[in-house]
C-alpha cells in the first residue's frame, strides 16, 4: 500500500499542473470560494465564527479559503509542492490561516478542534485506519468531524479497483457503508449524510459526525 501511496501522489501532482495550468488565478479562486459557500448551504453545515476548524487534506483551494471568522489550520503534504508549482496557491494570500505541510497521519498538533473537515482527501492517505485514528482524536468531544468521499455502488468493482489500480489517485476504496462505519466504530453519531452526486462507479457523499463523551472508565 505504501508503493501505491507513492504513485499516486505522484499523479496527484500531475493531475493539479493540468487541471490548473490554464486556469486564471483569480477566477478560479472565486468560482471555488463560491463552491464552499454552495458546499456549507447544501450540506446544512455551520461553522460558527472563532471556533477552531482543521482542513485536513486541504489541497491548494481547499475549504479554509471561505473561512474568514474561524482559527483555521490546514493540512496538507503537497502545500510545498504547490507553493512551489501553481501560482494559484501561495500562503501568503491567507494570512489568518495555519499551514502545515505533513501527512494526516503524522499530525499530532497537542489540541483538537471543534471542527474537523477532510474533504475529498481520505483515501489519499497512505494508512487509511492511522488517518481516520487521527480525525478522530483530533475531534474535540461534541465537535463535528465532516468528510466527502467517492463510494463505490457495486461490490465488484470495489474489489477489481482494489487489486488493479484502475483508480490511479485513490489508494482506497470503500463503500458507504465502510466509510460510515469508520466513523461510527470511533464514537462519531452521523447527523448528515448528503448524496452530492451520483455516478455509475461512484457516488460523491458527504457524512457529518458529531463526537460523543467516551464510555471509558
């Protein structure tokens, strides 16, 4: 799994040179915070002002971009790559937010935070259980954990994807119900759940937690 980690984001580093290499800066910027703002309203998602969020995953347009009122740290481990690749991104541009380049799974900031968002990022990692271990703990109790995912509809091709990495940028694949028990299995109540976007291999979802008291003596 850690050589198709690899491979993967090395496409994954492809993949943004050509998705934003003739795309304006400044159009592109706009039309994503305008996507954010669309993303919050359909999902019936609130981020109340001064509340710490965490993107996990944030990529170079992640959602801390539509975050104004919030102390936000966004996670990634590209941030460098794009920084140094894509003009569309610079950390300089968002003065109010907290960079750190670094795999999910090796995040361990010493806080946690009342809002936790990893959106189209969870099965980019490279240990799928690790990272979703860290979401969790990074999660205060009574905190919301939202993540998006492509779930695949047939068993079938799930299990073909998993052998022969059809899908060359997602080492993981998983179906609705994996993703939401990964969450309910680490003391997460789903409050949402929002088809986005169907599709014939994958349907896009959204699944919103919030983090119960630990039972623990």
């Amino acid at each position: 799994m850690r050589l198709r980690w690899r491979i993967a984001q090395f496409f994954e580093k492809y993949w943004w040179r050509r998705y934003l290499g003739k795309k304006d800066k400044q159009s592109y910027l706009e039309w994503k915070r305008t996507y954010w703002r669309h993303f919050l309203e359909t999902c019936k998602l609130t981020v109340p002002d001064h509340s710490t969020v965490l993107d996990a995953g944030c990529g170079p347009a992640g959602i801390f971009i539509s975050l104004a009122g919030q102390q936000v740290d966004a996670l990634d481990p590209l941030l460098d790559f794009y920084e140094k690749t894509l003009p569309h991104f610079s950390r300089h541009d968002y003065p109010g937010v907290r960079f750190i380049a670094r795999p999910l799974e090796h995040f361990q900031p010493g806080k946690q935070y009342d809002c936790v968002f990893c959106l189209n990022a969870i099965n980019h990692v490279s240990r799928l259980d690790t990272a979703i271990d860290r979401l969790a703990a990074l999660t205060k109790t009574g905190g919301t954990l939202t993540v998006s995912i492509d779930a695949h509809n047939f068993s079938f091709l799930k299990r073909l994807f998993r052998l022969v990495p059809a899908d060359i940028l997602h080492p993981h694949q998983h179906d609705l119900e994996e993703y939401s028990r990964f969450m309910t299995e680490r003391s997460f109540e789903l409050t949402r759940q929002v088809l986005v976007k169907k599709g014939l291999i994958f349907n896009y979802y959204v699944l919103s937690g919030t983090k119960k008291p630990s039972t623990g003596n």
